[in-house]
C-alpha cells in the first residue's frame, strides 16, 4: 500500500480546442501566490474538479472553463486525467506516455468501478472505504470523505477541523480506517450488528402494536377465532362433499342428455335424407308427365294433319330419342307437317299409320315410367313424413330430460356451491383475524433468532476490536507531533497545552475547544492539525493510511497585517520549510527519507515570507496582470466609461434640489 498522490503539473481548456500552457506543479514544497481575485484558490478548485468534486466555479472562470487535465502520481502509477465540464459525469485516464487507460463515471454503474473507486484502489483503500455504510445506506467515497483531509479550502480553513459538524460520522469513520483503529471487516460487522439491532427494535414495536390490538376486543380472540374456524371448516366439508355428489348426478344426467342429442341429430340426418329423395322423384315424376303430354300432342296433331295437304300441313314437333341411324338425339327437332321425324321426308299415307302407332307405343312406355314415377314419390313422401315425426319425438324427449332432471341438478347445485362460497368467505374473514396472532408469533421467532445472531456478532466484534491498535498509542503520538507544532508556531497566548480530544480526535488547545478560538488562532489551530496528520502518515505509513498529499488554502486567513500576526505567520511558514526539508535530509537513504521526498504540501497564500520564499518550489506566482485563466483582460468584463462629475448649480439639480 503507498500514500504516494502528488500533482505533478495542471492546465485548462477555455475553449472547445485550446489548452493553456500547463502549470508547474511537480514539488515537495510548492506555492501559489499573488493578489486577491486572481484565480489562486479557481486553480486549486480545479484540483478538486478532477477528483470528483462538484465545484461551483466563478466569474471568469466559470465563463470560459471548458475542461482540466493534469499529471498525478498516484500509489505506483503516474496518470494523465481529463475531466471536461461538458461532460462532468465522466473522468478520463490515461498513462503518462497516451496509453488510454479507460473512463470512469463519477457514478458506479453495473460491475465498472466508478472514479472514486479508482483512485482509492490505486491508494489501496477501497476495502476499507466500501466496508463502511452510513446511515442513509451512503457510501464513503474519495471526493467527499477523503479529499476534505487533503485540501483545507479558503472557506473552511478557520471555520472547523476538516468537516462541518454535520458531517462528524463520516468524519469518525474515515479517521478510524485510516489509522487503523477499525478494518473493513470490523466495519462490516458493525454494519451488520446495526441493521440487526435496528431490525430488532423494528420487530418489538410492531410485537408490542400487535398485541395491543389483539387484547382491545373479544373478536381477536384467538381461543375463539380457532374455534369459530374449526366449526366453519366442518361445516365447509360437508358442503364440499354435496356439492360432489350433486356434480356427479349432474355428469349422469348430462351423459344421458347428450345420447338423446345423438339420437335428435340422427333423426335430423334421416330426414334430411329422405327429403333429398323426395326431391329427386319429385324431379323425374315432373320430367315423366312432360313426356307423355309431349307424346299425346304429337298424336293429336298426327291425327289433325292426316287429311290435310302436305303444303297447307303446320309444322309438327315430333319428339324422337334419338336417330336409329346415327342415335344423335332428335327430341328438339322441328320437323314440317306431313314430313317424316327422322328423315324428314314427306310422309305417304302409309307412314302416317307407322308414325301414328309408333307415337302410341312410345305414349305407352312413357305413361307407365309416369305411374312408376308418381309411386316412388308417394313412397319417398311417406318416408319423410315417418322422419320427421321421427325427429320431433326426439325433441320432446330432450325437452323432457330436461325439464325432469338438469334443471332440478342446475338449481341444487347453485344452492350448494352459494352455500359454500358463503363459508368460505367467512373462513377467509376470520383466517384475517388470525393472521395477526401469526404474524405476531413469526416476529417473536424472528426477534429470537436475531437476538442470538445479534449476540454471536457482538462477541466477534469484541474479538476483533481487541486485536485493533489501541487508540491511546495513535493518540499518544499525534498529541506529540501537534504539540510539537504547536509550540513551534507559538500562538500568542497560548500555554502550550496542545491534544487532541480522545472521543472526536479534534485539536485541544489550552483545554479549548477548535470553536472556541478567534478567527486566526483558528486557523494557525487547523493549520497545525492538518500538518500533524501528514507528518503522522509519513512517518507511520503502517499505522496511518492518509495520502501524503496536502493542500492549505489561505494559512493566513484572518493573520492581520500587524507586527505580532505576521511574526506568527512567519514562524508557521519557517517550521513549514524548515522541519519538513530538515527530516528528509535526516533521514536521506532511509525508506521514511523516500517518503519525505514523495510527500507535497501546496500553499496557497497572496504572500510567503521572504525568509522561507526560496524553499517553495516550484512557485505559480500571479500579478495583477496575469491570473489563473491566460491572456483575460478584464476577468470581471470591460470597465464602465468614465462619468464627467458635474459642478455648480447643475450639481444640485442632479442631487434633486428644490433651490
């Protein structure tokens, strides 16, 4: 695991494609100096920016900022980040040499790590982190939990010590992880040991709810609910069994019901049949009758035109089957008066008498075809009339079932079924009622259950906790390291009581408390703080996982221009430069020199000390013709033209004089 997070250089975009110059960065000791309100503390809110902060940017830089990218070392890699306002929700990385490395959504989504995930997997405390649950079911994360630790901004510098006391448990808890006085399973235990305890509270109240509820009336009762339920099951049964056997009786009934349907749509095809029949006699009894009248007029007209000349003859269809020469039909055929049928030649009187008997005959064969005819269709009559009265007695005794036996079934087995909906229904009602006795015997198990879980993980935490490092020796130790700063710095009166309060982990000094203090006092009280925990990382990185990273906006907010406020900021700068360079060249060659060597410590002042200025490098120096944001003329926009000031009488007219 190594603390190592150091900026290595930092540059903007102002535009969609232009990218400024990059700022130097890459130091122990840096500085960034000048007047007010040339975008010291824009610059290092941009610092902020890559991390995953949300940053409220201003005037100008707010304007024209598009996007910001710099060079980290971070644990054992050097990275190149973007991240661009117009897509804020995204973070870019890449390696030093342009090798992408991937991009990181400030939220987690799916299995992908999110930024803040990333960056404390690369300092090595992403267990950690994602061990704690806030209340609220909030996660620790880089920017809003640790970054606080490792840059004290303008605002909050003299205001209070890392976080708003509102945000004290997010405080605690990452304090905790990083010296070691909890780990990530400690940390999930506690969780767990959390939501059981709550969880156990929760069942007790709904418990004593219920019982409450239940011992308000006799209907709750559950002595008579079960016994009430007994009778009605009872009772449920027997309904079921008659609802069974009148189903059974209606099946009967139904079975026989659909034979008398079979015998009905028998009948029905019967009759259906036989009225075809009828239909085709009909047809050839029809056909039969036309013949014969044909044949008897063909007579008629052969005995008319006997004795009449064969040119004053009228024409006379004869109706032949067919010629006995060829068997072509001649049914149709129009033959002249007093002209042969088939030859159509005239007729001699003898052919008259052929043709006359030969009609005869033909009259004859077809009479007889008639008379069979008209006996078939007789025949086939009867049939139908048989069929149909056939299919009407199959009707009545359909209609007879089932007047006699479905309806009465229909009817007992609505009464039945009714009846047993009824039960049903008040089982249903009064199983409700009894839901509450057993959901409160399920809670009283629950409870049971959790409180024996609930003491196995508290016997386990205790084991754990006791394997922890003893707060009384981290405390021992950073109380050293800020008295130590504390007495170097000096306050002006001040006795030199400096600790840190055992239960917030908060500076003391002479007994007081950070609030307590006046506005610079606070400050040079945070500034000590913030440097104590650096040292504290550097020097037991084993015991201490803080990042050796640490930003101090305006240490001498609130310092006054007078003689003793400006020798107390000297003397803070001078331990600064001096104790820090001092231990790295102590300890050159040594593992905790290396540390010395990675650590960066960036101020950010409007001045440092003349003495000390040299130690600060590299140094990003603003005028009051550059700022942070390049080549901006007038960062606030174009000054307003100047006003002639008017004299004399028009003076007071423009003051609203009534002289």
């Amino acid at each position: 695991m190594s603390g190592r997070l150091r900026i290595q250089w930092l540059r903007i975009r102002v535009g969609q494609e232009t990218w400024q110059q990059r700022y130097d960065l890459d130091g122990s000791l840096v500085a960034v100096v000048g007047p007010i309100d040339r975008g010291k503390t824009s610059m290092i809110e941009c610092v902020d920016f890559l991390f995953g902060r949300t940053v409220q940017f201003r005037g100008a830089v707010d304007q024209r900022l598009r996007a910001v990218q710099a060079q980290i070392q971070i644990g054992d890699g050097t990275y190149r980040v973007t991240r661009d306002r117009d897509h804020p929700g995204t973070v870019w990385v890449e390696e030093a040499d342009g090798t992408p490395v991937g991009h990181f959504l400030l939220r987690s989504q799916d299995e992908k790590p999110s930024w803040s995930t990333w960056l404390l997997m690369r300092l090595g405390l992403d267990e950690m982190f994602a061990s704690v649950r806030l209340p609220g079911d909030r996660r620790l994360s880089f920017a809003e939990d640790l970054l606080p630790y490792l840059h004290i901004r303008q605002e909050d510098i003299d205001r209070f010590v890392v976080r708003p006391p509102s945000r004290t448990t997010p405080r605690l808890a990452v304090f905790k992880l990083l010296l070691h006085l909890t780990t990530p399973e400690t940390e999930r235990l506690a969780g767990a040991i959390t939501d059981t305890r709550n969880r156990i509270t929760l069942q007790r109240r709904k418990a004593r709810d219920l019982a409450r509820f239940l011992r308000s009336s006799d209907a709750t009762s559950e002595k008579a609910l079960d016994a009430e339920l007994v009778t009605l099951r009872e009772r449920e049964r027997e309904a079921r069994d008659v609802v069974a056997r009148l189903r059974a009786a209606a099946n009967a009934s139904a079975t026989h019901m659909a034979h008398l349907h079979r015998q009905v749509d028998e009948a029905r095809a019967r009759l259906s049949e036989a009225e075809d029949t009828v239909e085709r006699d009909h047809r050839r009894h029809q056909e039969a009758r036309s013949k014969v009248k044909a044949l008897r007029d063909s007579l008629s007209h052969v005995d008319a035109v006997e004795d009449v000349e064969p040119c004053e003859r009228e024409q006379l269809t004869y109706a032949f089957d067919a010629c006995p020469a060829c068997r072509q039909g001649l049914g149709e055929r129009v033959v002249p008066p007093g002209h042969c049928g088939v030859c159509v030649l005239p007729l001699p009187g003898a052919a008259v008498e052929a043709e006359r008997a030969r009609l005869r005959k033909m009259e004859e064969a077809a009479a007889t075809a008639l008379a069979t005819a008209d006996q078939d269709l007789r025949g086939s009559g009867e049939v139908v009339r048989r069929a149909r009265a056939d299919l009407d007695t199959a009707r009545q005794r359909v209609d007879q079932h089932l007047a006699a036996s479905t309806s009465p079934h229909v009817d007992a087995i609505a009464a039945a079924t009714g009846e047993l909906a009824a039960l049903s229904a008040q089982i249903s009602a009064l199983t409700r009622l009894r839901a509450p006795h057993d959901q409160l015997r399920r809670l009283e198990r629950d409870t049971e259950r959790d409180a024996r879980k609930l003491k196995e993980m508290r016997e386990r935490h205790l084991q754990l906790s006791a394997q922890l490092v003893r707060p009384g020796d981290a405390l021992e130790r950073l109380n050293s390291l800020f008295r130590q700063i504390v007495h170097a710095f000096d306050l002006p009166w001040a006795t030199g009581r400096a600790r840190l309060d055992p239960e917030t982990w908060t500076p003391l000094v002479d007994d007081q408390d950070f609030g307590q203090r006046g506005g610079g006092s606070r400050t040079a009280v945070s500034v000590a703080y913030s440097l104590a925990l650096l040292l504290y990382a550097l020097e037991q990185p084993a015991d201490f996982h803080l990042p050796h990273l640490l930003i101090l906006d305006s240490p001498q907010k609130n310092l006054g221009r007078n003689s003793h406020d400006q020798a107390l900021a000297a003397r803070m700068y001078r331990w600064m430069a001096d104790y820090l360079q001092d231990r790295a060249a102590a300890l050159s060659g040594t593992t905790s020199g290396q540390r010395y060597r990675d650590f960066q410590l960036v101020i950010v002042d409007n001045a440092i000390p003349a003495e000390v200025r040299d130690s600060f490098r590299p140094t990003v120096t603003f005028d009051e013709d550059t700022g942070f944001v390049r080549e901006l003329e007038h960062p606030h926009g174009p000054p307003l033209p100047a006003e002639q000031l008017r004299f004399g009488d028009d003076v007071g007219i423009e003051l609203g004089s009534t002289a």
